[in-house]
C-alpha cells in the first residue's frame, strides 16, 4: 500500500523556481556587420535620419575595412556602429539605434563598444562630430566622456540651408 502512496507529503509541497525566472531576457549581441545586413541597416538608416547614408557608403565602409558592428537580438536589428581607426586615432562615423528602442541603453552600449575597439587598436583619441540640434545623442556622448573640441561650420545639410558640427572628442588613457 505504502509504495503507491506518492511522494511524502513535505516533498509535495516543495516549489521550484520555474526555469523562466531565473533566466535573464535575452540582451541584443554584438556582432561584425556583414554584406547580408547592408538592406536592414539602409532602412534603419532612413527611419532614424533625417539625411541618411545610402547602402554604398556602407557598402564602402566594410570594404574600406572599417569597423562596422551591428547590434541584433538574433531575429533584428537593434543598431549598429562604424568606427575608423588610424594612426593613434579613432572616429566614430554613425551611431544608430532603432526609434522604437531609443533610451534602453543601447546607443551606450554600441559608443562603448566602438571604444573598445578603438582601445584594441591601441587609439589615444576618439573623435566624433554631432548636431547641436541633436541633444540626445549630445548627452550620451558627454556622459561617457566625451567633450567638445571645436566646431565644423555648415558641415551638414539641414532643411534650411547647413547646420555646424560640433566635434567632440575623448582621451583613451593607457591601461584604462
Ligand atoms: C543618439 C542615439 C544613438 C541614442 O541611443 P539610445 O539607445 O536612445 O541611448 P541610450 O538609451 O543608451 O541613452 C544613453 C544616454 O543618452 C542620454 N540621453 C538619452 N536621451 C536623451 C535626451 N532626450 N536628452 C538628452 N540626453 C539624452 C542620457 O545621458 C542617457 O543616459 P541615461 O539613460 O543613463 O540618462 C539614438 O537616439 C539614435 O539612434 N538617434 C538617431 C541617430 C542619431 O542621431 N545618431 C547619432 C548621430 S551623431
């Protein structure tokens, strides 16, 4: 009789933690950008700017061998970054995250990692240039260090006429 009893009762009421919560979400994964992203970074690209890169000067970008990277939660795109690195220094060329996951931490994510890399190539400076009507991406470069170094007269279209360019700039300290 005993033995078709089931399990003691103390071992009934034991609870398990279900799989679900102990495993985080899934964070979006850096990768290097390939050929087969060109179209979706494009059309990332034109939602998030106002005057956009074409696919060919990302297409020119890999081919250059710049570092191109891309932030993909397996199924999409969530952003991506372009670095170019010579000669001690290194400069961000575009930063962009996806409209609808703006201020979850990825632009940060996609700046820090493109320091990384510029810290791998053994960079002393990074350089940036940004438009003074574009205060978000203003306040995130600042709050990861960057400052300003100058300005660049009417060095990007804008609707009515050019606009300048702030050109900021970060010192990468050796064994940081
Ligand atoms: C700029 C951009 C990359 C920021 O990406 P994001 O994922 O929204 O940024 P994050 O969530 O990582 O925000 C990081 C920091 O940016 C700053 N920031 C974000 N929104 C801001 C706002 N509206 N005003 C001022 N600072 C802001 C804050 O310092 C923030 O840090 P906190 O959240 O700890 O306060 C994103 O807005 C974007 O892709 N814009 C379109 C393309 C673009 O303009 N690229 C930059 C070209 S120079």
């Amino acid at each position: 009789m005993a033995r078709f009893a089931g399990p003691p009762a103390t071992r009934r009421r034991k609870t398990t933690t279900p799989v679900v919560a102990i495993l985080k979400p899934t964070q979006p994964e850096f990768r290097r950008m390939r050929v087969e992203d060109l179209d979706a970074v494009a059309a990332l690209e034109t939602v998030a700017y106002e005057f956009p890169w074409s696919r060919a000067i990302f297409a020119d970008c890999l081919r250059a061998g710049y570092d191109c990277v891309v932030l993909s939660d397996g199924s999409a795109l969530v952003g991506y970054g372009v670095l170019s690195c010579a000669a001690g220094e290194a400069h961000v060329l575009n930063v962009c995250v996806a409209p609808l996951l703006h201020g979850k931490g990825c632009g940060r994510r996609i700046v820090r990692r493109l320091i990384d890399i510029a810290r791998w190539q053994r960079a002393e400076r990074v350089y940036l240039e940004v438009r003074p009507s574009n205060p978000r991406a203003i306040g995130l470069y600042e709050s990861i260090g960057f400052n300003e170094f100058g300005r660049r007269p009417n060095y990007y279209p804008a609707k009515k006429g050019r606009e300048d360019a702030i050109v900021m700039a970060m010192e990468l300290l050796a064994g940081e």
